[in-house]
C-alpha cells in the first residue's frame, strides 16, 4: 500500500500569455488548470534532471579521456550545455 502525500496549496501569479496558454491547453485536454501546471513542472523538473545527469556524464567522460581531440570536442559541448549555443 502506498501512502500519498497530501497536495500543498500554492498561490503563483502567472504572464497573460502563459496564463492563456495553460487555460488553453487544459480545455484542449479537458483537465483543469491546475493538472495542467502540476504535468508542466513534472516535465519541467525531469529534464532539469536529465540535463544536470548528461552534465555530470560529459564531465566525467571528459576527466578521464585522453585523446585531446576529444577532450577537445567534450569540453565544447559542456560549454554548449553550460552557455548555449
């Protein structure tokens, strides 16, 4: 049996704009605002995760290599990563 956690309340002020686009979407899937946020920070925060995992990994692979064309090639996409294009 799992136990769930009891849902906090929060209060946010969202832009127009995205505000429009959450009430949008959630109509579009007949779902509340609400749900709409809770999926849109889930998604937000897994790839949050994902990106600071595939940081973790270039820097990693990055210490031990050896070859300078590839240590070369590494540190440009962790620079990639850390500053964008």
């Amino acid at each position: 049996m799992t136990t769930r956690e009891k849902p906090i309340r929060q209060s946010i002020t969202l832009p127009a704009k995205i505000a429009r686009r959450v009430k949008s979407l959630a109509e579009a899937g007949r779902t509340s605002a609400s749900r709409v946020l809770v999926d849109l920070v889930e998604v937000g925060l897994a790839a949050r995760d994902e990106e600071k995992h595939r940081f973790l990994e270039l820097a990693d692979r990055l210490a031990d290599a050896k070859d300078p064309a590839e240590q070369a090639r590494l540190k440009d996409e962790l620079a990639r990563l850390t500053f964008g294009n």
